[in-house]
C-alpha cells in the first residue's frame, strides 16, 4: 500500500497545483477543503502523513490514525500539534526550519514601516475623497535613528536584522542564550536583558515561539516598561500578547502604534478593537504566504517525508519529535 498523506490546512487551487506537481512518486495524497474538525478527524483516520499549515493536530486525531507515522509543519510554529500526544504514538514530527524566513523578515520590514507612515489611513482617505497630508505629519515617523529592539534571535529576526541594515537603525536583541560576539558583529546587534529591550526600543518586533513562559508576556505590566510612545511589531504568534492590554495601551498612548500578523484568536472577529484603530496595521498571518516561496517550502516537506520513509535522518533542524522508526 502506499503511504498516504493528508493536507489538512484548506490551501487555494493554485497552492494545491504546485503541491501535487512536486508529490514524490510513490505516495497518493488527499486535501481538506474546510477548517471543520469532524472533516479533519476523518481524513486523518487513514493517514501516514499528516501535513498541516495553521490547523490543530490534536490528541484526538492522532489517537485515531493508527497508520500516522509523521506529521510535517508547513512552517516552524508547533504550538498548535499536541507534541505529548504525538510522543506517546511513537509519531515523529518535523517542520521546515528557515523555509519562510526570508518572506517573513520581509514582511517584518514592510509592517515597521507601513504602521510608521500609516498607510492604510493614508489609502483610505483618499478613498474617501479626503486629503490629509497635513494631519499624517503629525502621527507618521521615520526608522532612520530608531532603535529596534528584537525579541527573539532565530533565523527570521537575523534577516530582519540584515535587512535593517541600510536604515541607520540601532538594533537591540533578547533571547534565551546571547550568542557569539562574530554573530553580533555579523549582524551589527547588541545583547541587552528584557527590560532594557523594553525601555529603550522605539521599535519592538517579536521572534519568539509561543510557549508556557512566552504566552502573555507582553501585557499591561510589560507595555507599562515601555518607552512611551514605542510600536510594538508581531510576525510570531498572536498569544504572546495580552490583546486587551494591547487595546489599553495603544488608546492611552502608551504605545503609538501596532503592525500585527498574528492574533489570539484567528481569524480574529471582525469587531475586534484592533482591526478599527488608525494606529494598527494588521494582515492576516501572511507574512510568509508568498506564492513564489511554495516551491521552496513544499520541496522541503516532501525531502522531509521521503527521508523518513527511506529510513534516512532528517536535518536536526527540522526534528521536533524524533521516535526511532
């Protein structure tokens, strides 16, 4: 029989198109045409491969594919797989490191400078027959001698880094290990602890997975550590921020503004606070949704997928639970 994998993220015709184009031979694969979980759940039952974008891949499902021998992240974030759950199956689970990098630090970029110069009140107005010039030099900002502070150093906030580079921007980092001082100076970054990061970003971007001690962590008490007046940039995960505390914040003026990719809830409602401030800027985690990247990430997970059925080890990179098999 061959091995069977299942898309479970409802992806557009053309996304599907390059997908069973780039399909080893050998393998047959099936899609998921909606988010429903009953649609999920019975799809998986006869899965060997489970590929999944921003969907859940719960105990339950797990528990109900006895084939399911791997599980492979369209990605990097592993928040939303039940990893014990996985780990107890003896199902191994990869993702795609570095495979979106390069669109999310992009993406990061366009968000700084986009909420700086507040461009979509400045395209709305003229949609609305208004002209605000004048009113948009009160609220809008240059990078030039900023100070971005990056929360996070991994392979996404290192492109950010290089790609700030022809800005004149100083460029803070926190993260859970300082590196090597070559790497600082390859980037032209300095170490800092968190509440200096805080108190002397005017930019704050976040890299940094969601986990148990990342979850919330940019609160009231943490906005309150800020510089008055400071953006606050998110291409990580929604959970990370208190949104309500966000909402605070950016009404008191506390902070000035937000460019966000991610939310807590997603797709957030469309009444949320967030999606109807003048100050926000905020796309729908598409920051590495580049059509001409598929290729690229696609190409990954099916090496990924093929190593694995040859018996040959993935790159370490990519391994998150790694079962003998």
């Amino acid at each position: 029989m061959q091995p069977h994998i299942v898309f479970l993220t409802p992806m557009a015709t053309p996304t599907i198109d390059v997908v069973r184009t780039l399909k080893p031979a050998g393998f047959t694969i099936a899609f998921a045409q909606t988010n429903d979980c009953a649609e999920h759940l019975e799809i998986a039952r006869n899965a060997d491969v489970i590929m999944a974008a921003g969907t859940f891949v719960t105990a339950e499902m797990i528990a109900q594919a006895p084939r399911l021998k791997l599980i492979q992240k369209w990605g990097i974030g592993v928040d939303k797989i039940d990893l014990d759950a996985a780990r107890r199956a003896g199902v191994t689970v990869a993702i795609t490191a570095g495979a979106t990098s390069i669109p999310v630090s992009e993406h990061t970029l366009m968000l700084m400078l986009a909420t700086s110069r507040r461009l979509p009140l400045a395209h709305r107005s003229l949609q609305e027959s208004k002209w605000i010039a004048s009113e948009l030099r009160t609220v809008c900002a240059k990078l030039d001698g900023k100070t971005v502070g990056l929360f996070g150093f991994g392979n996404i906030a290192r492109f950010v880094a290089k790609r700030l580079s022809g800005f004149d921007v100083n460029i803070l980092y926190h993260s859970r290990s300082r590196l090597d001082s070559a790497i600082e100076q390859q980037f032209n970054v300095r170490y800092v602890d968190f509440d200096t990061l805080l108190s002397q970003s005017d930019i704050l971007s976040l890299h940094a997975p969601l986990t148990e001690q990342t979850k919330h962590l940019f609160n009231a008490h943490t906005f309150n550590k800020m510089k008055r007046g400071a953006m606050l940039i998110n291409t990580a995960r929604g959970e990370l921020i208190d949104e309500a505390a966000l909402v605070d914040a950016l009404r008191s003026g506390q902070l000035s503004s937000a460019g966000l990719d991610t939310f807590e809830g997603e797709p957030p409602r469309a009444d949320h606070p967030l999606l109807h401030m003048d100050q926000v800027v905020a796309t729908p985690h598409s920051a590495g949704g580049v059509y001409d990247n598929v290729p690229h990430i696609v190409g990954h997970m099916f090496r990924n997928i093929e190593l694995y059925f040859n018996n040959q080890t993935l790159d370490a990179a990519d391994l998150i639970v790694s079962p003998s098999h």
